[in-house]
C-alpha cells in the first residue's frame, strides 16, 4: 500500500512509519519542515502547511490510506488565546484542508484515520466511558467534537474514517511520560493532586497497532479510543512508575500550585477520563502491553539495553 502521514515527525507519527515500512508499505509524509525529518522512514518526505490549503497534489498520487497525526502540541506552552487558537486549527482546519484534498482526487484512498484525544469526554469523574459515550465540555472536548466532525465529513466521499480517541501515550522517545521522569529519577514524584482522576494510559507499540488496525479491518468506523484495557487512577500511575524506577512516588503536587503555574492547561491534568477500548477490542485488537507494570516495564527494559 501507499500511505499518505502527517504529522509524521511526532512520537506516533514516527514510530507508526517505521512501523509501516517495516512491513513492505510505501510511506509519504506530509511536514512544514521537510529539511528536519532526518531518520524518519519514508519514501518521500514533502512540504505542506496544513492552513493554507490542501496538501500538494504530488502527495495525493496513488494514495491507498491516509492517516491524519499533525497538531499542535497540547503541553508545549501555556493556554493563552493565541496558543488555543494554534492549537485548534492546527487540528480542525488542517482536516478540513486534508478532506478538501481528498475530494479533488479522482480515485480516493479506501480509509482516512485521523487523530482525535480522549479529551473528548471532558472531566467525567469515575464515569465509564466507550466510545458510545457522550462528549463532555470544556475546551479540548469542544475540539475533538469539531476535529472529528471535520474528518467524518471524508465518509461522504466513500471513503471510509476512523477517528482514534489517543490516549496518554508511554513512550521513552517523547511525550508524557519522558516529561515525568526527571522528578521521578530524583524520588520527588507523586500523585497529582488527589490521585483519585482516572489517567486513559496506552503504551507506543499498541497505539500504533491499533491505528494499523483500522487501517487493515474494514469493519471499523468511527471512533476508537486509543487506550490500554486496564485503566488507573494518576495514585495507582504514579505509584506504578515508583516501582518500576525502583523510587519513591509519595509526593503530592497540589493542584493549586499547578493551576497557578499552568493555568487552564491544568485542566488536562486534573480532568478525570475512565476510558475503555471496547471498539478495538471488538475488533479483534489483541494488546502487547493491556496492563501498567508490563507496558513500564518493556519501556525501562528497552531504555537499559
């Protein structure tokens, strides 16, 4: 197959290439920045700013699938309304400037994957939450609603959309959890807060196998929440990752001393999501890593070797 990949340079995007390639598929990635995607396995790499129109008509030739990964990073800086700005229409409009694309194909790839959050369901307290679940409120639902609405609109081309609902992604190379570590080395990390929020955890190796997937199963549709099936409270992460690091993770950080130096970006933190993968499974998705001790465990194993 021939896979069209933006956002190609991110800890999905990357790891997700060369998962494909290894597999014998033709990858074409999509960057603002060509020049800087040194290492990464793909065929072609070509230029595209997802604002101001559609992808160049080069990258469409012969595509079979899209996937859909670029966006701003959510953590990156703190939510003034310029950055909420960057950070929604790097998701809804660059989608939106994706489809536009595809409906100028003549012949159309079979199947759109695109990124969406589990921030979707917004803060739902111990709620059990499939992909059946309503949306929730508050700023990263009001986006994933409009990101995924965007994608969908794909469908009406024939062409079949899947949107991952990706969780907090465990990965060494980037992300959460390398931002976690270097308090945790020291033995000052802890619990946010209470610790009583559910944290929607999944390890790298199976957020990409889940969008291969949906690449590859014909029978998926919609959403899919890219989760483990074993979900934790932030206490029962943290203490977890304590473990594994074979450090103490006693420390509460107070969600007030947080708030104060985050401000509304705090509310990804302390926004509570017990989420479920019960697409994928039904799907026929069996996971690598469905429990928190094995998944932290093949991370630090991989990281000492």
């Amino acid at each position: 197959m021939r896979v069209l990949i933006t956002g190609g340079t991110g800890l999905i995007g990357r790891e997700l290439c060369t998962s494909l390639s290894g597999r014998g598929h033709s990858i074409v990635a999509l960057s603002r920045s060509p020049e800087k995607t040194g290492g990464l396995s793909a065929d072609e790499v070509l230029k595209w700013e997802p604002l101001s129109g559609p992808p160049p008509s080069q990258a469409l030739d012969r595509i079979d699938v899209v996937v859909h990964l670029a966006g701003e990073p959510i953590a990156d800086h703190r939510w003034t309304d310029e950055q909420k700005r960057r950070i929604r229409d790097s998701r809804v409009l660059s989608t939106r400037n994706l489809v536009g694309g595809l409906r100028s194909m003549n012949s159309k790839p079979s199947v759109l994957v695109s990124g969406s959050a589990v921030g979707f369901y917004g803060d739902r307290g111990d709620e059990l939450l499939d992909e059946h679940a309503a949306a929730g409120r508050g700023f990263m639902s009001d986006i994933c609603r409009e990101w995924e609405n965007e994608a969908e609109s794909a469908s009406g081309l024939g062409i079949r959309v899947v949107q991952v609902r990706t969780g907090v992604v465990l990965s060494t190379k980037g992300g959460a959890l390398k931002k976690m570590l270097p308090p945790f080395k020291l033995g000052v990390g802890g619990p946010l807060g209470s610790g009583r929020q559910w944290f929607p955890w999944i390890h790298i190796s199976d957020i990409v196998g889940i969008i291969r997937q949906a690449i590859d199963n014909s029978t998926m549709k919609g959403p899919v929440n890219g989760v483990a099936p074993e979900p934790v409270t932030n206490a029962e992460f943290t203490k977890q990752l304590g473990r594994a690091l074979h450090r103490p993770a006693f420390l509460p950080v107070p969600e007030f001393a947080l708030r104060g130096l985050m401000g509304e970006m705090a509310d990804v933190l302390f926004g509570s999501q017990r989420v479920v993968p019960k697409a994928a499974l039904q799907a026929g998705y069996e996971f690598q890593y469905p429990d928190l001790k094995r998944a932290l465990e093949n991370l630090f194993e991989s990281t000492r070797s």
